[in-house]
C-alpha cells in the first residue's frame, strides 16, 4: 500500500490497515447499515436531534458508524459520536499509538434494544512483531443531553472488556520481567493451571520481577490506575526470560482450594501453616475478580468468639469445663439472641456453649470483663490484628475498633465495627492451633527484606489448650461436625460464623475455619447462609489436601 492506510466497511465489516505511514486517507464503501454517505477522512450518521428512547435502528446506525471510524483509525469522528469525545478521543488514538494496533477488523452483531455487541480481531505490532489480539465487546447507544442525538456512551470497556475506569491499553516492553512462579516442591504455578492465582501472579511480577534478574519481553496490557496496582497482561508478543520466584503455596493445597471454591459463588478461602505462618494457597471465586480472600473487610462472625473466648479465659472469668450460661436472649444496650432463639440448661459448659456458637454466653460477660479495650487488646497483643502485615502481596490484616454498648456486645461475637478476610481468621486459628502468632507469608521475606508483624505476648499455654480443645469439640459434636465429618483423623478442630452484613437477613456471609494437622484453613461465602452450609465444605475440602 506504499505505506498509506486504507480503510472499508464490507458487509457490516470494518476494517482498517496501518502502513508505515500511519493511519491516513479512508474510503467507506458499501452499505453501513444507514443512508450515511462516506467521504475520505470522514464518516457521518444522518441522525436527527430527538428525545425519548434511542430506536434499535438508530443505535444499529451510529454503532456502526462509530465502529467504523475507530476501524480506520479516524479518533476525532469516532469520538464526536460519543458522549465523552474527550475520553473517546484519547482512547481510540491509544487505541494505534500505545497498543500499537497495526490492523483491526471490527464486526458489529445484532443489536439488543440500544446494546450492540461487536467483535475486535486486531493485529498488534511491535519492533517487527505481530500477533493477533481478538474479543468481544458491546457499547450501549443513549440520547445526548445537549445534542439531543443518538450517542456511545462512552465507557472504557468499549475499547476492550476488560478495561475499567481510567485504565489503559498498552503494549510494549513492560518495566518487569517475567516470573515462573513455583510452589514451596519447585512446581510452576500459573494462571491457566490456577485461575484463582492470576492477580496473585501479577503482583508477584510487579514486586518481585526485578529484583529476581529476569529480563523483559514485549506484551499488552492493561494499565492500572493506582501505581502499585499490577498491570493485568492479555497478550504476550515477545517472550521474556523469567527469573524463579519461590513461594510458600503448595501445588495440591491450592488445587483443592480452588476445586472448593468453584462450587460457591462469592467465595474464598486461604490456608496457612500454623507452625510457621506459611501461606498454602488462596483462592477466590468472584465475579469481580477481587482478591477478598487476602484483601476483604467483612465482619467474620461467630469465628471472632476464637479471639473473644481467649480474651475470656485469659482474664479468669470462663474455662472450658466451668458453667457458662446459655439464655435465649440477653440486653447489651439492645437486645441480642441465639439463632432461632436457642437456649441451653443450666449449667451448661463454655466449652458447650462455644461449640455450639451461643451468643449470650459471650455478651453476658461484658459487665464482669468492664474494659472496652480488652478485646481488641487481646486481637492485636496476641493474634497480631491491625498488625501491618507484609505477605509479599497487598493485604489487609483486620480491624477490631474500640467499641461500647451494643456495639460492643457485636464485636464479641464478630459482628459490629469489626472486619476481617479469610487469611485473618485463617491465622487466627493458626494461633490458637500453637499459641503464638506467626504473620502468614506468601514469599520469603529476605527476598526484599521487608519486615515481618510480632505480637506483642504469647498465648498463655493454659489458654492455648482450652482453646484447642474448644475448637476440637465443635468439630466432632457441635456446630461444624457435619462439615468437618469429611476430614479425616482425630486432631481437628473448627469454628463456624455467619454475619448479617447489611441487613442480610436470610442470606448472612458464610464463615467457617478449621485445623486439621500442622494447616489451618478459613473461608468466607458472600451471601451463603450460615457458617457449615457453604464455608464449611470449602475449609473441609482444602483440610483434607494439606
């Protein structure tokens, strides 16, 4: 084409070719499914100014006469057929510029009211390599405020699905090098074997690439908005040559882990090793792709009575074997109840009790504990709450405020101001499994030298077993027996929660953790209903791998 650039709509087919000149002069030819005429550098949309809904057959017109002026290229006309032209603008020239698009074929389907679906085959070429990059998508078509005309509405997914606000499409030599991945046995771990540790591996690469001495290739991405969020690549162009990186998963672990969680929407789970805080696996079953097992802040439930239960041991008001009394209902500033109102003789053991999740057992005990900074003394003095982790990827490490009244009396039994994730309450278990606080870690951290969290005191060794054995109990005879049936072996032990977040009502989040051996494991179910129901099997699962 000496060097120019020709574009064409052929039977609804946009398609734009890049010489070395660029993009150039276009020639639309052929019926664009509208009575627009083309014109060289140009593409038009006979829509009259209007109001109420935009018909599918002007939707239909201006989606393909916006497809087609991004398929040549033109980002001044595609974008003045948007209601963002600035944004559109910036996006389609991109689109050539930064992607390096050097070819795109885009294919309009059927439209659905004011959705039209289309199809992107592109070409992306970079220092004499090209390789196709194909997706679908869809835009929606609205009325303009001002205009009055049927317009894109601009969004960045129209560029490409995958895209959300204020992110970038971008290919080039990206500023980390590759890693391979391998498990604490030297298996490679990857995104396809593992969908669950896709963003974990981006951000293993941004960290870590680097600083292990691999060398870039060439790929496209997508730009992140915050600097120290890891670019999500699509397409590897040229391959680079990836350092080895260790971590603390393990292969058969996470195998499991996300076998488990596929089985739930909205869930995620995590498993450490309580003898020395090693990650086992992470895994998330969401929709939006957030990394809710290590990064979540939702209130964990009955889980929390594992911290408010050593709280009350270790200040000498409950032990395991003495009464602790189990009424239907109890007021703390309002009233609180068991679920379905429960209540249990008189006499009944905390240790029976616990096991059976009773929350006025726990709340009677505010007025003889008279300090509001004792449980949240004890969540980070002792199990290393609000500690600052480093796991060697962004998370967060839990929350327990400072509380009193109802607020208070919600916070003893995981409710209220406090927020966790299921690698909080997965250490927390893996606490109480040793009686010392080992922050989880997911690579080693000599690999960066960054500083591990410390509790402040070690469990008291009396507490430790009565926690221990607590947690044992629920396992074989209370609330979490029918999950934890599955795992096999007598050293086991478990706690289950649930957490009305919102007003949840019928649907609380799902909690459950659990020890099995030298693992413990926790998971969280968004909307699952109670702790054994759809957390349980999950933790149950992974137990058994580890």
């Amino acid at each position: 084409m000496n060097g120019a650039a020709k574009g064409a709509v052929i039977g609804g087919v946009f398609l734009a070719l890049v010489g070395g000149a660029g993009y150039g002069v276009y020639t639309l030819v052929g019926d664009a499914g509208g009575d627009g005429d083309g014109k060289d550098g140009e593409t038009s949309v006979q829509a009259e100014k209007g109001s109420g809904p935009v018909s599918e057959k002007d939707a239909a017109k201006t989606a393909k006469a916006f497809l087609a002026a991004w398929a040549a290229g033109d980002d001044r006309v595609a974008a003045d057929l948007t209601n963002n032209a600035a944004a559109a603008q910036a996006a389609v020239g991109d689109f050539k510029t930064k992607a390096y698009v050097s070819k795109a074929v885009i294919t309009p389907g059927t439209p659905n009211g004011t959705v039209v679906p289309f199809k992107v085959e592109a070409e992306i070429t970079y220092e004499g390599t090209t390789k196709p990059l194909a997706y679908d998508s869809q835009l929606t078509v609205v009325r303009g405020v001002t205009s009055g005309k049927p317009l894109v509405d601009w969004q960045p997914s129209v560029i490409h699905p995958q895209l959300q606000k204020d992110e970038k499409l971008r290919a080039g030599a990206p500023p980390n090098p590759p890693v391979k991945a391998v498990d604490r046995n030297g298996e490679e771990l990857t995104a396809e074997k593992y969908p669950s540790l896709r963003q974990v591996l981006d951000e293993l690469r941004q960290n870590y690439g680097a600083k292990a001495g691999g060398k870039p290739g060439a790929e496209v991405w997508i730009e992140p908005v915050a600097k120290e969020a890891p670019k999500r690549t699509l397409l590897t162009l040229v391959e680079g040559e990836p350092s080895t990186l260790k971590t603390y998963l393990d292969a058969k672990v996470q195998a499991a882990a996300e076998q488990a969680v596929a089985k739930f929407p909205e869930a995620s789970v995590v498993a450490v090793q309580p003898s020395n805080g090693h990650i086992l696996a992470v895994a998330n079953n969401r929709k939006d792709g957030f990394n809710a097992a290590m990064r979540g802040n939702r209130a964990p439930g009955s889980t929390m009575k594992i911290v408010t239960a050593a709280m009350l041991i270790d200040r000498g008001l409950v032990a395991a074997d003495k009464p602790a009394p189990c009424e239907k209902t109890v007021t703390w500033g309002r009233e609180f109840h068991n679920l379905d109102h429960f209540d249990l003789p008189p006499g009944t053991s905390f240790a029976t009790s616990f096991a059976r999740s009773c929350n006025t057992a726990f709340i009677k005990q505010i007025k003889p504990v008279d300090d509001d900074s004792a449980l949240p003394k004890e969540a980070t003095e002792v199990f290393g709450i609000g500690m600052d982790w480093k796991t060697g990827i962004q998370s967060t490490d839990g929350k327990v405020p400072p509380a009193t009244g109802a607020a208070a009396a919600a916070e003893y039994i995981g409710q209220g101001q406090i927020t966790m994730n299921p690698l909080n309450v997965a250490s927390i278990t893996a606490t109480a499994r040793t009686g010392v606080f080992r922050q989880p870690v997911l690579v080693s951290p000599e690999l960066d030298g960054r500083k591990i969290a410390t509790a402040e005191r070690r469990m008291k060794s009396s507490v430790q077993q009565q926690l221990v054995s607590m947690m044992k109990l629920t396992a074989t005879s209370g609330t979490a027996k029918k999950a934890m049936a599955p795992v096999g072996g007598s050293d086991k032990g478990a706690k289950t929660g649930s957490a009305e977040v919102g007003g949840a009502g019928e649907s609380p989040d799902s909690w459950f953790t659990g020890f099995s051996g030298d693992v413990a494991a926790a998971a969280m179910v968004e909307g699952g209903g109670h702790g054994g129901e759809a957390a349980g099997p999950i933790v149950a699962q992974v137990l058994n791998a580890g």
